[in-house]
C-alpha cells in the first residue's frame, strides 16, 4: 500500500505544476507488527489522501487550463506575483532533498521563470532569486550545495500564454532536473522507484527484527520447562506475558480508532476548499495597500496672471497618494491624496480623502477636497469642493466619468476701498469652477500606461471652457518610473488658456492598469482637480453724501445765452446722480435742461440772476450749490481778428477765413453771407484774386474788416529743350527733347503742335533754330535750340544740356555733353572740358552757358540756361518788449521776402509781412517759418515771462496767549464709524477758534475736518489710528494735540 500510494502522489505532482492553489500533503507514515509478523501503514493515511485529491480537484476548478506535464516530469514549484517566497511544494522537495541525501553523485538544475509583467532584467533577476530560494530549501534539509546548479530564463520561455491569471501563475515557476552520476536524467517515475527502494529497505529491516522475536518464541517451550524448576523465573514469564496482553489491548485499541477515521469529504466539501485555496493563493499574489509619491517639475505654457509673468516659468508640484482596501471581502476602499503647486505668482496645496465601492467591473467614488491657495501680492483662502466618480474597469485599464461642486465657496482674499469715504470696497475673492469631465488609465508598450483626464468648466467669471491633463507612466522597475505630464487650465482658470508640461518621478507601489480586472477590489481613481477663478466684485458698507457744484459765478458776462454747468458735481462713492436747477433770484427765465447737468437760460444784457443745483444719489443723500449770473451792458462790436491763411493760393487750392468777433449781435462775410458772431473758420477756393469784407453788428452799430486772397496763376515752365546732336551734316537727322510744366499747349517751330514732353527727330537742310512754346490761361514761354548743319565734317555736339534747367539759389544743376570729331571742346565760365562729361555748377543768379567744340574743319556751339529762383527769407523778426510779466502784451513783428506763406509757432499760419499780440504766461520761443518757392527759412525770438515780486510779508500779529488744544481721550472701539470729540480745545483770552483735523497713522476718511466734532470712518483694519487735532485762534496763533483710536475688531454695517 506504501508503494502504491507514493506512486499516486508522485503522479499527480506533475498536474499540480503551475497552479497556486495545490499544496501536496504527504500522510505519516506508521507501522506496527500485528500477532501474524505483518507489516501495515496506519490507516489514518486515507484521510490526507483525500484531502490532496480534494487539492487537484480545486486546481482542476480554478485552474481550467490544459496541462502539457506527463507522469515522468517533475513537480515545478510556482510562486505569487513579484514574490521569491518558497510557498508551494514542500512535500515533494522534502522527498528530493533525502534523494540527494542518500545519493550524493545526483544532480539537480534548478532554472528559475517569471511572467511577463515589468521590466525585462527586472524578471531575469526574479528568476533567479526563486531558484535560488529552492536551492536553499533542499541544502536545508540535507542535500549538498554542490549537488544543485540554477539558472534564470526570466520572462523568455513562458510555458503557456500569460493572458490570464492562471495562466501568468504557471509561467511564475521553478523547473527541476535530476541526473545520476552518469548523466542521464532521472525522471519523477524514477524518483518513485527510489523512493520505494528506500521504504522496501526499511521494512526488510522490521521483518529481521520481527523473525529474531519469533525466533525466540520458538523457544518458550524450553523457557517453560526451566521456569518450572525456578519459581522466580516463571513469576517473570506471567508477568512478560501480563505485559503484553496490556501491550495487544492498547494495540486493538488504536484498531478501533483507525476504523472510526472521518469519511471521506463530499464534492460539495472539495469545491469549497477547493476556493478557498484558490482564493487565498490570489490575494497572496497582489498587494492590497498602496502608496504613491510623485514629484514634476516643467515650465508653464500660457500667460500668467500678473504683468512680467508670462509663459515659460518654473513650476513645480508634488503628490502623494494612500489607497487602502478593506473589509471581509475588501469591496471597499480608503483614498488620501495631497498635493502642492508652486507657479511664479502663487502656490496651492490640495488634500482629498473619500470612499471607492465596487461592485464586478463598476466602482463609485465620493470624495471631499481641501484647497489652500495664497496668491502673490493678494493673500490666500481655503476653497472646498466635492468629487463622484463611476469608473468602469476592462483590459487595458478603466473609462470613467465624474462631477464637481463647490460647497465652501467665495473666498475673499483682498479687499480694498474704492472711494476715499471706504462706503463702497471692491474685493478680490476665489470663485469655484464646477466640472463635468471624463477620466481614463489606459495600459501602452510592457508596463507603461497613460492617465488622462478632460472636462468642462463652468465659469462664472467668463464664457466656459475646457481643461484636462495628458500623464505618461513609464516604470523603471517595480518601485520607480518616469513621468511626463501635459495639462490645460489645470487649476487657476483666468480669461486665456493657460497650460504647463511637466518632467518627473514617481514612487511607490501600484496597480498596472491591465491587473485592474485580475483583482477584486477597487482600483485607485484620478481625483477631479479643485479648479477656481479669481473674480472681483464691488461691496457696500455705508453711503457719503455727494458734492454739489454748480460752476463758477459768471459775473459780467455778455447777455444771450447761459449756460450752467453741474457736470463738476460728484458722488465719492461712485453713485449716479440726478440734477435739479432752481432759479432762485432775478428776473424769471425759462430753464432749458433743468433736470440734467448742463441748463441753459437767455439773460438780458444788465441783470443778475442766482440758481440753486440740487444734486441726488439713489440713496436719497443730497447736497445743494449756488451760482450767481451778471450780465454786462451792450459793449461797441470789435473785430478781434480776420485772416486768410493762406492768403495767396494757385487755382484749383483754397485758404482758410478766420475770424473772432466781439459783441457782436450778428456777422457776415461777402461772397459767403451769415457766419458765427463770436467767430469761427469757413474755406474758400477762389479762381481769381479776391477780396473777402466781414461786417459784424449789434445794437450800437458795426464795423468791417477785409482780407484778400491772392490767386496765383500757374506760370507754364519749360523745364528742358535740347537738341542731340545739335550740328548735323547735311542729309543727316538730330532729335529735339523737351519738358515742360503747367502748359496747355506746346508747339514746336517747324513742326507745330506737339506733346507737353516728348521728343522728335528733325532734319534741317540748312543751321535752322527751332523754338518751342508753352502756352496757358495765364503766359507763355519760350526757349530755343539751334542745330547746325554744315557740308563737311564738323565737329558734332551729340547732346549738351542742363539738369535741371532751374533751381533754387545755393542749389546745384549738371551741366551733360557728349561731342564727336572735336579736337577742343570749352564751356563758358568752365574752361576746357572733355568731349563727353559732366559738371555741376552753382550759379547764383540765371545763367546760359555755351559749348564750344573745335576741329581743323571749324567750330559749332550750343547753349544750355540755368534759371535760378531766389530763396525765401526772414528779413526781420521781432518781440516788443521781450521780457514782460505774466499777463503782459507782446508785439511779435516780421517781415519776409521772395515767401508765398508764413507760419508762426503756438498760433498758426500768418502773413509773410505783419504783426500780431501774444500774452505769454510762461518764457516762450516763438518761431517764424517763411515758405517760398521751393524753399523757407526761419527766425526765432524769445520772449521772457519772470514771476511779479513777492508780496510783502504781513504785520506781525498782536500779542496773545496761544490756544490750547483738546483732541479729547484715547479710546477703543468695535465700529468704524466714529466721532472725535475736540470740544474741549479752549483759549485762554476766549477768542474764537478754528479746528483742523488730519489723520497721523491708519487709513481713515475724516468727514467735515473743520468741525469740532467730526465722523470718521475707519477701513475695518485692527489696530491703532492716530488723529491730530490743530486749533487756532483769530490773531493766527495755534497749537496741537493727537488722540489715539484703537480698532479692536472691524465690524462692517
């Protein structure tokens, strides 16, 4: 039976290879000798060999894969996932490890296997380590460490495909060969075989020992007849046999006991034992705590909030992550998360912490998120939000979606005030970006996988828009990988996209997302970020009285239409105001805008008239201001100023009519008719010379003033005439070219009628002069050009002309030639030149120079004119006086020659000859520009404006005893609106007093500082403000004293 039951064992080792959940037990082994001399096991042995085929029956259920093993092939041990820890095949390496004992000339190969999860020489070095602890579990129990070899084939020679998890468990695994001292394998039949030479040995050692004990039975016979004769010897053999009829009780009884064994277990048992060994064998496999730690550094990608903090600065971030399952049946889990931002304008730490729930391939997730944001220059707030998220898990990883909603919202971080009475704050808060996204983890190559999350923010603050983030996970190993992160609108959402690419590391333990199906837990969920915008908005505390003003008096001013203007009345704190004008002296007028800021009334000429302005803020608060309006008797009509500029123009331009007037009623200008009284500007474009008269009137009588606008006529120009050659022989032709300006018909003598510039080729038969005129409305003009024909060869003058024909005095023309068949060619006024070249020359008045060119055969000449036009220029420029006080008239007097225009700095276009009063209040440079034909000049004069002496110093006041000043008490107060209190300042003469408040320390807003007992109204900051209080008396002389207010708490109303 011993035999038999070995050799069941050993043939199912070979089908318990690669699965998690076999444990092969191996019964003890107990022997007795019976009253027949045989031999027996125990049979409490029956029992573990149930339970071991209650063992394959659980591999045969969980496993549901196909073995390749056959009976000769040893048992492989197999291990949990990522683990090197012997948990698998004790019995069988026990019985190899006696083998080795018994044998020392065996051989055993251990070659370790890992799956195809993580790194490549990661799985070669956990190939190893398995080999190498079976190695230490047979030299532990007896075999030699020279007897074993190991190897490690890694992930390279799986055994079947690792796409399930049965599958990747018996690819994790240790392969065994044995060999004897030849070389020849040994197989797992072979080891049976051994094994039973071994027990067969060990009972062939009890049989001798039992035949000797019978053998000395034989002999009791013997032993009898002796104890007969010796007393003593028989009491000993009764009680040897008393001995062992106790001994075959005690036997008979462990009989019993081993026919009373529990029966063998049901199918329904094994199934159960079966999971929960396949069941304990998975969660060995796989860690169920995880933690995570990470840190990113990379530039930013958009505009920043502040000025100067653009794209391309340093960010950093760090994040830690704690997820812990838990439960019986771990279908629920604990997940921590922290993390912290640093950007150039503000840092930002977040902590989230909620429940994951699954249920099959579905979880759901709540969360609550803590957000800390302190911003540069502004301050920071907590922000809180809450998160859910369902996630549906599958091969490559999981899809999920999620929701965000603010619940601890509206974080103020910074308020300031925006009027100076602090009634109205604008205050700079945190505002919460609700979500509604998508999230994924998707696997990639090997252990790499991607986390990517996109949603949609809802703004308050502007149009929604999206964010998200793009994250790369690239193991190093089991504990490290390498991280690259993209993301848009990550946190802070302003009014542009903004966007960070982040570099780094991470570590910890984790799931890949492919092992998200294998487990039964949760999996770890991407926390929604807290996104937020920064928001200003305006806030009320209190309401200011508004300030009134209805303009200046208008004392003396010319009857007709007045206007009132209120527009310089305001609400300090920004409030609209309504308006209401109210005639409250004079004659009664009727109000035109009565309700609005500007009124106008006619007054008549003598009278004087008072209006009251009433001014209103939405809160009711009003305030009045008063204006008082004289107007001045009828004055005589003076005509303070009628110029043309410019005043000479050409046909087809125009100039501008200006004029201001003075009491005048009405005003008019011939060829235009009724113009502004007061004054104004109109356009005219004369076609002749003209004169303009103004005449303005009003009761007492009128005056006139005239202007003329000079129309030039456009002077027809001939700006070239040559001719090339200009000596021909005879039969030969020459080209005559010409240029002209301002002409309206050309003709050319000889020829007629030609184009206004243009060329055309003559041939004289004899020296013929040719003349060119240009004709127009207003002239004419014209030039000649001679060409000489001769019968021989003379010299030949191909071209001499004059570039250009006119210039400006101080300017430059070149004179151009080109001669042929001369021996000696001369210019007036130059001398001898070559026979083609050219010269600049600088006449200074009109001038013709003449080309002479010169053979043995004669001499021919041609002419080429220079007209010059003389510079415009200032003749004179003065101020009368040139150094006045402010106020003061001056004189400025000028006088131009060869301008058609002049302009004057700080006024405008002016006569070229004549004068004008200035009344500079500051020293001032005038400048006089002359404009003529193409060309100007300009003169400057400087008039000095120095500041009236000081007055003189005021008496020295009368002698009396200097007031003496009470701000009142130091207090302290939970308001900020509050009264000082300066009643008690006194002088000791009993003279009349003025007060004068001003705040020392604290920012504060005094209202009515010249009153004793003014209201003021505090910022809402804690701490310490300090007022002086200044009181004098009606002789000047003053004094001081301070009060210290101490805001212990700012409470808004």
């Amino acid at each position: 039976m011993l035999a038999q039951e070995s050799a069941l064992l050993l043939a199912l080792s070979p089908i318990k290879r690669g699965c998690s959940m076999l444990v092969c037990l191996q019964p003890p082994r107990r022997l007795r000798v019976s009253q027949f001399g045989r031999t027996h096991m125990h049979r409490a042995r029956w029992p573990w060999l149930l339970l071991s085929l209650a063992a394959v029956a659980a591999l045969l259920f969980a496993q549901g894969l196909t073995t390749t093993a056959t009976k000769d092939d040893w048992e492989e041990i197999n291990f949990a996932f990522d683990r090197s820890v012997l948990t698998d095949g004790y019995p069988s390496l026990l019985r190899l490890a006696e083998l080795l004992q018994k044998h020392p000339d065996y051989k055993v190969r251990l070659v370790g296997h890992a799956d195809h999860y993580g790194p490549e020489a990661y799985n070669e070095k956990l190939g190893r380590a398995r080999a190498e602890t079976v190695k230490q579990f047979l030299v532990k129990y007896g075999a030699r460490d020279n007897q074993i070899s190991i190897e490690s084939r890694g992930e390279r020679q799986p055994k079947v495909p690792g796409t399930t998890r049965e599958g990747r468990w018996m690819n994790r695994r240790v392969e065994i060969t044995v060999t004897d001292a030849q070389g020849r394998v040994i197989s797992a039949e072979g080891i049976r075989e051994a094994i039973k030479a071994i027990e067969e040995s060990e009972l062939k050692k009890v049989a001798e020992c039992c035949e000797s004990v019978l053998r000395k039975l034989d002999k009791l016979d013997e032993i009898l007849a002796l104890l007969k004769d010796l007393k003593s010897e028989n009491e000993k053999l009764r009680q040897e046999l008393a001995a062992l009829q106790r001994a075959q009780t005690a036997v008979e009884k462990r009989v019993t006991q081993v026919a009373e064994a529990p029966k063998p277990p049901t199918a329904a048992e094994i199934a159960q034992v079966a999971e929960g060994v396949a069941r304990k064998a998975v969660e060995e496999a796989k860690p169920s705590r995880f933690s995570l730690l990470g840190l990113n550094i990379g530039p930013s990608l958009g505009e920043s909030l502040f000025t100067g903090l653009g794209r391309g600065n340093l960010t950093i971030s760090g994040r830690g992550r704690y997820f812990a399952p838990f439960g019986k049946t771990e279908m629920h889990a604990l997940q921590a998360e922290g993390e912290y931002l640093y950007y150039r304008d503000r840092q930002e730490g977040q902590f989230d912490i909620g429940l994951v729930n699954r249920f099959k391939s579905m979880q759901l997730g709540l969360f609550s998120s803590i957000k800390h944001v302190s911003l540069s220059d502004l301050g920071g707030g907590t922000l809180g939000q809450a998160a859910i998220t369902a996630d549906y898990m599958f091969s490559l990883g999981r899809f999920g979606l999620f929701g965000t909603k603010g619940y601890l919202d509206n974080r103020v971080i910074s308020r300031r005030p925006v009027n100076p009475t602090a009634t109205i704050w604008e205050e700079s808060y945190l505002k919460i970006v609700d979500q509604i996204g998508a999230s994924s983890t998707l696997a990639a190559w090997k252990d790499a996988y991607f986390d990517a999350n996109f949603g949609v923010l809802f703004r308050r603050g502007g149009t929604n828009r999206g964010g998200g983030m793009v994250r790369l996970v690239q193991p190093l190993n089991q504990q490290w990988a390498f991280t690259v992160e993209a993301s848009l609108n990550e946190t802070m959402v302003g009014p542009k996209n903004t966007g960070r690419l982040a570099f780094g590391l991470q570590f910890g333990n984790w799931l890949r997302p492919k092992q998200y199906l294998e487990v039964k837990h949760p999996v770890p969920v991407e926390v929604p970020r807290l996104r937020y915008e920064l928001l200003t908005r305006k806030v009320r505390t209190g309401n200011s009285i508004p300030v009134a003003d209805a303009g200046g008096d208008q004392i003396g001013v010319a009857a007709g239409t007045i206007r009132l203007d209120g527009s310089g009345s305001y609400d300090p704190d920004g409030d609209p105001l309504t308006f209401e004008w109210t005639q409250v002296a004079g004659p009664a007028v009727s109000l035109s805008g009565k309700n609005t800021a500007i009124a106008t009334f006619t007054a008549a000429a003598g009278q004087t008239y008072r209006f009251r302005l009433t001014v209103k803020d939405p809160q009711g608060a009003s305030a009045n201001a008063s204006v008082t309006v004289t107007t001045a008797a009828p004055l005589a009509v003076r005509i303070l100023r009628f110029t043309a500029n410019p005043s000479t123009i050409r046909a087809g331009q125009s100039s501008t009519l200006v004029w201001q007037i003075e009491n005048a009623e009405s005003a008019e200008i011939s060829g235009i008719g009724r113009v502004d009284p007061r004054g104004g500007t109109s356009t005219v474009a004369p076609t002749r010379t003209t004169e303009y008269k103004l005449t303005a009137r009003n009761r007492l009588g009128e005056v006139s003033e005239s202007v003329t606008v000079v129309v030039e006529q456009p002077q027809v120009r001939i700006l070239s005439f040559y001719a090339t050659p200009t000596n021909i022989i005879a039969g030969e032709s020459a080209t005559l070219h010409w240029q002209t300006e301002n002409a309206e018909t050309v003709t050319l003598s000889g020829v007629g009628v030609v184009a206004a510039s243009g060329s055309t080729a003559v041939s004289p038969a004899q020296t013929t002069t040719y003349t060119l005129t240009a004709r127009n409305p207003y002239g004419e003009v014209s030039a000649q050009v001679t060409i000489q024909v001769t019968p021989g060869t003379l010299p030949r003058i191909m071209r001499f002309a004059a570039a250009p024909i006119e210039i400006v005095a101080g300017e430059t023309s070149t004179l151009l030639w080109a001669v042929e068949n001369a021996t000696e060619v001369s210019i007036s006024g130059i001398g001898r030149v070559e026979l083609v070249g050219t010269r600049e020359v600088t006449p200074t008045t009109t001038t013709t120079y003449t080309l002479t060119a010169h053979n043995q055969r004669g001499d021919v000449t041609a002419t080429a004119t220079v007209v010059v036009i003389p510079r415009a220029r200032v003749t004179s420029f003065t101020a009368n006086p040139t150094s006045i006080t402010p106020g003061m008239a001056v004189i400025l007097s000028w006088s131009t020659e060869n301008a058609v225009s002049a302009y004057l700095s700080d006024y405008g276009p002016v006569a070229t000859s004549g004068s004008l009063i200035v009344y500079p209040k500051t020293t001032t440079t005038y400048t006089l520009t002359a404009l003529g034909n193409r060309s100007q000049d300009a003169a400057r004069v400087t008039v000095t404006v120095t500041a009236p002496p000081p007055p003189p110093p005021p008496p020295p006041p009368p002698k009396a005893s200097t007031p003496v000043a009470d701000a009142g008490k130091n207090f302290e107060t939970f308001v900020r609106h509050i009264r000082l209190d300066g009643s008690a300042s006194k002088d000791p003469e009993g003279r009349p007093l003025t007060y004068s408040w001003r705040v020392i320390q604290g920012a504060a807003a005094l209202l009515d500082a010249s009153s004793p007992t003014p209201i003021v109204q505090l910022l809402g900051l804690a701490g310490d403000y300090i007022f002086e209080l200044k009181v004098t008396n009606n002789v000047g002389l003053s004094s001081t004293a301070t009060v210290t207010v101490r805001l212990l708490r700012a409470t808004f109303l």
